[in-house]
C-alpha cells in the first residue's frame, strides 16, 4: 500500500465525518 491510497482512504474518512459532523449539527439547530 503507497502513501498515495493511505492519503486518498484518510480523505475519504474525514469526508464522510464531516457530513456527520454537519447532519447533526443541523439536526440539533432545530
């Protein structure tokens, strides 16, 4: 596995965090 797909896969983790993040946050707004 190169740095390159390590890189790429973190990206992707962090991606779909930050739309949880977002979702709950607009969830508890209301």
């Amino acid at each position: 596995m190169s740095d390159f797909e390590l890189l790429s896969i973190v990206l992707m983790i962090l991606a779909i965090i930050v739309t949880l993040m977002v979702e709950l946050f607009k969830s508890m707004k209301k």
